[in-house]
C-alpha cells in the first residue's frame, strides 16, 4: 500500500503535466465575413438584374413571343439582328430620334449654361427665382406630356388661341411630323432645362475667385476670362450633365406616348420598341432591338468619357 501511494501520485502529476490538445477552431478573417455578410445581396442582384440580361440575350436570337409562352423559343441566329439593322422603318426611327435627341439636348445645354452665367451673381430675389425656375423638373414625364398636350390641341388649346388672336390659321401641332418633333423637343427643353441649369450653376459657384481676381489684374476682357477661366473650370461637369441628359433623351418615352399615341412617322426608339414587345408580342426581335440601342448608348458614352477624361487632365 505504501509503494502504491506514490506511483498514483507520479501518474496524477504526469497526467497533469500533459501539455493541452489544441482544438482547431475556424475563425473567419473580416474580408471573409465581408463577403458573407454580403453574399445574399449579389444573390439577389444576380437574380434580378444579371439572369434577366443573359435570358434576354438568348431571346434575341430566337423566335419567340411572351404572349405565347407555352411554345419554346425556336433558334433563328442572327435573323432579328440583320432585320432591325436593314429595315427602313426602324431606320428612320433611329433618325427621328437622333434629331429629337439633338435639338433637345442641343437646346438644353445652351438655355441652362447661358441662365446659369446670368444667375451666378448676387441679386435681390436670386434665391427665389432660382428656385421657381427648377419648378419644371419637379413634375414627372407623364403629366408634363399631359399638360403640354392640351397646350397644343388645335381646337381650343392655348397655343393654338393666341395663334388665331394674331390672325394666323390654327396648327395641328401633333399631327404634321415636319413640326411634331419641335413640340416634343420644346416639352423636354421646358422640363429639363433646370437640369442643366442646376449643374452649370454648381459648377460655376465653385470656380475659385481668385482666378477672375487675377485675371482683372491682368486687365483681361470678359470673353478671355470666360474662355480661359470659366469655361476649362466648368466643362467637365457640362459635359457629366450632357451624359445624362443624351441617354435620356434616346430613351425618352412618356412624350411621344402620351402625346402621339401610335404614328408611325413619329415614332422614338423606346415607343418603337414598346409596340414591337407589347402590341406585336414579338419578344425576339424586340430584345434584338434593345441590345443594339444598348450598343449604340454604351459608344455614345464612352466616346463622351473619354472627352470628358482629357478635360480633366488639361
């Protein structure tokens, strides 16, 4: 019993002299957690706006319609691309809207950069008439080309009466496509004018004074100061502001829509488009349609960043 003692006792020390087993445990860094946390919103972004735009894709070279989705989408190849690209009608779509789109936005950016220059200025009631001139980009599409429209109506609208007052014959404003396109690029330059406005003006406001201080030291005219001064300071954020305003105008749609209803002659790309997907159902070619203006937009863009980029370097 004696010599018993002390073996248990050398074991016991033993057994506690073990050094401990070390237990594996996953400890995820921050980028990992970064990315869990975030995993089920690129789930749900790749499930709503990435699957859509490959499943769209598929369709344009196929035969299909969404008004018939028990039958499955027939391959056709190229076939819808070769007849948007060779068809006369949507050719001339293209060109109505190029026009619309340049006249527009032509318009725009002079009107809001020439009362952008008149405004950067301290005067009694600035504020406000800043304010009341930003007015129009408040209203949404859709009930400016409501009201617009009854401004034109060549019975009893208000152009129209003020026309006859001057004793000059009534204009049927929507109906002859030779003048269509004026109406419609006179609602858009009413409602978005202040856009432009509103950047010019933030652009403007932030060109140091010091430059003008300078340049007055210099006894330089105000054409040298606007072209040397103003204007290189100001242009990269004219030329942001032209950006948005051009995809817009290319896609315009409430306009004509509410304002034309279904005339050919006077049909943008995005009415255009909407007839061939849900008035003829055609699904195939009308994604056809839309990958190619989405071409022609992604050009026109990068063209324009990459004049924007070498503004900003000079």
């Amino acid at each position: 019993m004696a010599d018993t003692a002390p073996t248990q006792t050398l074991r016991r020390e033993a057994i506690t002299e073990l050094p401990p087993i070390a237990v594996r445990s996953w400890n995820p860094s921050d980028g990992w957690l970064a990315f869990l946390f975030t995993l089920p919103t690129m789930l749900l972004l790749i499930f709503v706006g990435v699957f859509p735009l490959i499943w769209s894709l598929y369709l344009s070279f196929t035969r299909f319609s969404a008004a018939k989705p028990n039958i499955a989408p027939e391959w056709v190849g190229a076939t819808n691309y070769a007849k948007v690209m060779t068809d006369p009608s949507i050719w001339s779509v293209f060109v109505f809207t190029a026009k619309y789109v340049v006249i527009a936005v032509g318009v725009e950016f002079l009107l809001g950069f020439g009362i952008a220059l008149l405004l950067n200025r301290a005067f009694p009631g600035r504020g406000l008439i800043t304010t009341l001139m930003l007015l129009p980009m408040m209203l949404s599409p859709a009930l400016a080309a409501s009201f617009w429209k009854l401004i034109y109506e060549p019975q009893w609208g208000v152009s129209n009466f003020y026309i006859k007052k001057l004793g000059f014959a009534p204009i049927d404003w929507l109906a002859n496509q030779h003048i269509t396109i004026y109406a419609l690029a006179l609602v858009d330059i009413w409602q978005w004018t202040p856009f432009m406005l509103l950047i010019s003006l933030a652009g403007l406001s932030a060109v140091p004074r010091y430059l003008y201080e300078a340049a007055e030291v210099d006894q330089a005219s105000a054409w040298f100061k606007f072209r040397h001064v103003t204007l290189p300071m100001v242009w990269p954020l004219l030329l942001i502001a032209l950006i948005f305003r051009t995809m817009d105008a290319i896609r315009v749609f409430e306009y004509p829509y509410i304002m034309i209803a279904d005339q050919q002659a006077t049909q943008t790309i995005a009415t255009l488009l909407y007839r061939i997907a849900f008035r003829s159902w055609d699904t195939g070619l009308s994604t056809a349609f839309a990958y190619i203006v989405l071409v022609m937009i992604i050009a026109m863009t990068n063209l324009y960043i990459r004049y924007l980029t070498r503004a900003t370097v000079r």
